[in-house]
C-alpha cells in the first residue's frame, strides 16, 4: 500500500542514497554535503529491522545537522540503484510511469544518476553536463546558494 501511496519528487530535486553500513568518514563528508545543498538521503530499510536503531545510529551521524533522511526501499527500485552511495537528480517535469509493476517508476528521461564515492558538487557537474538538465541543475544550485535548503 505504501508503495502505491509514495510521491515522486517534483523536481528538482537530488537524493543520495545510502547504507548506514558505509564508512563512517564517507557519510559525514556526505552529511556536510547534503546540508548544503539540501538534498535528501536515502536508506533501503531499518538498522536490525528497528526503526528505533535506525533513528539512533541516523541521530549519532548527524549530530546538529540538518539533513532529510527517508526510508524508502522502492525508491532503490524506482531508480534502479544498485550500489551505495547513489545520486539522483531529478528534474522540474519529469513524469512518473504508473505501470512499472507494484511501484510507481520515474521516466527514464526525467532522472540521471552517478554512483560513487564522490562530492555532490562532483555529481552537479556531471548532471549539468547531461542534454536537457543544464538548466534544472542551475535552477537546484541556485537555491542552495541562496541558502535557501536547510
């Protein structure tokens, strides 16, 4: 039922996806990313299947910091993310498909996506550089440097 009731991103808008079982170092340079530049991160599923040690281990993590995190196991269908960290940028427009199975699907010319250990500004300049995000991207930047995300 939740699957059928999740939202898409209206866009843009950028999500990093996660494993609570990545290094340490690597999600709190992520963390000061995300922060940044507002984007939201995303888990697959439950620490030991408690939400209660996934919220403590998430509340360690980021301390004071104020990033988005959601548990959204199909939105790893969704985007068809196969390892972690994932980024998916997903632009102003951008359609979703009903008939993908049991989860809604996001056309696949509506998203681009980098795996990898890299900075979100690493992965900005690799979907600016995508035919037809250069300006969704700019728009998503702009915002951030307003300071307008949390």
């Amino acid at each position: 039922r939740y699957a059928s009731s999740a939202q898409l991103p209206q866009g843009p808008t950028m999500l990093a996806f996660v494993s609570l079982q990545m290094p340490t170092q690597s999600l709190k340079r992520l963390l000061i990313d995300a922060e940044r530049y507002g984007v939201t991160l995303v888990l697959r599923g439950m620490v030991g299947g408690s939400i209660t040690q996934t919220a403590i281990r998430v509340q360690k993590l980021l301390g004071t910091r104020k990033v988005a995190w959601v548990i959204d196991s199909e939105a790893f269908k969704r985007y068809q993310v196969q390892a972690v960290p994932t980024y998916v940028f997903v632009r102003n427009g951008s359609q979703a498909i009903p008939s993908c199975g049991a989860e809604q699907c996001e056309a696949p010319n509506g998203f681009v996506q980098l795996a990898g250990d890299v900075p979100i500004r690493y992965a900005l300049n690799q979907f600016q550089a995508q035919q037809g995000f250069a300006t969704a991207v700019e728009q998503f930047q702009a915002t951030a440097d307003r300071g307008a995300r949390p």
